[in-house]
C-alpha cells in the first residue's frame, strides 16, 4: 500500500512538472471591421477692413513748389519787378500754373479676408459707396498685395485658408479735385465686398 501512494505522488508531481511546462495556448484574432466617418466642415468666409482711410494733400501733390509748412498749411512769397506812380512790371501770372488736380494715393492693407473655399478662390470689390457734394474720388483700383494699374475694382486671389495672415488687399484712390481745390475736409466712403465665388 505504502508503495502505491508513493508511486501516485511520483505520477502527481510528473504531471505537475508536464502541466507548468506545457507551451500557452494562442489568443484567438478576429478580423478587423469598418466603420465609416463623416466629418462635415462648414465653409467660413470672414472681411476684415480698417475703419478709417486718412489721406493729407502736401503740395507735392499739386506739384506746387516754393512753398513751406506752417501751423494749419504752407505758406509761399516771391519777389520780383519794380513799381513807381507811372506804372509796374509786377508779375501777376500765377505761380501755380500746371497745377495737378488730378491724381491717385496707393493705400496699403485696406481689407484682409480669410476663407476655407472648397473651390479655392476668394474675391473682393471695391466701389465708391457715398461721395458727398463732390466728385473727388473718380476711381479705385484695388488688389491683393501689391495693387496694379488696371481698370477693374475686383481681386481675385486663392483662397487662404483661416490660419495664417489672410488674403491682405491694397486700395489705390484716384483723385480728381479739378474743381475742388478749396483747403478743407472732403469726405466719403468706399465699400468692400469679399465672395467666394
């Protein structure tokens, strides 16, 4: 009897040694499935212009010369002939003839936009919105950065994105003071429209 309990020990403790040894079973892998994602992003079309466009006349402008600044303008005299009671040689032909009235003042960084466009263009307008009284304001050439001599008011440009500095327009005014050449303010307003056409 004492021999078999020793013999089922034996058994017991091969089996044990056979049970820690054995290789571990694989884990079981499924296939992968699909799911499909949906991710809509809205289209942002965003203008952002200066609010004020300050434009002072020097002199230079007009293409005046011999005149210096002074508190509130510029001032100029000259001296020439001679005068006694049978008469005078003053000049009195005006020292401005060849005056310039008519010409144009580049405005950098007037309007900025920015635009996720799915068709990767952007657009801007400018026009004359009010001009009160006077037609000073005769014509307006815009562009994205460096504006170019050209007959249309409108920018084209690929669309920016709405990261980064925007698509940054420029605004050239053309002035036209022929018959408005009296020191004073003349104000009006220029509009800007963004599209993403």
């Amino acid at each position: 009897m004492k021999n078999k309990i020793l013999a089922l020990a034996v058994a017991g403790a091969a089996l044990g040694t056979a049970a820690i040894s054995a290789p571990a079973q694989a884990q079981i892998q499924g296939t992968a499935t699909n799911i499909g994602v949906t991710v809509t992003v809205p289209e942002v079309l965003y203008l952002r212009t200066v609010s004020q466009i300050n434009i002072n006349l020097t002199p230079d402008d007009f293409g005046l010369s011999g005149v210096d600044p002074v508190t509130g303008g510029y001032y100029g005299s000259g001296q020439g002939g001679t005068a006694d009671p049978s008469g005078s040689n003053l000049d009195t032909d005006s020292p401005f003839d060849g005056l310039n009235t008519s010409f144009d003042k580049t405005i950098p960084n007037v309007y900025a936009i920015w635009s996720n466009s799915p068709r990767n263009v952007v657009t801007a307008t400018v026009g004359i919105g009010t001009n009160p009284g006077t037609s000073i304001i005769s014509g307006i050439r815009t562009a994205f950065g460096t504006p170019t001599a050209t007959s249309t008011n409108v920018a084209q440009t690929t669309a920016p994105g709405l990261t980064g500095p925007g698509a940054v327009g420029s605004v050239a005014l053309d002035l036209d003071l022929l018959n408005n050449v009296t020191a004073g303010d003349y104000s009006g307003t220029i509009t800007v429209t963004a599209a993403a056409p």
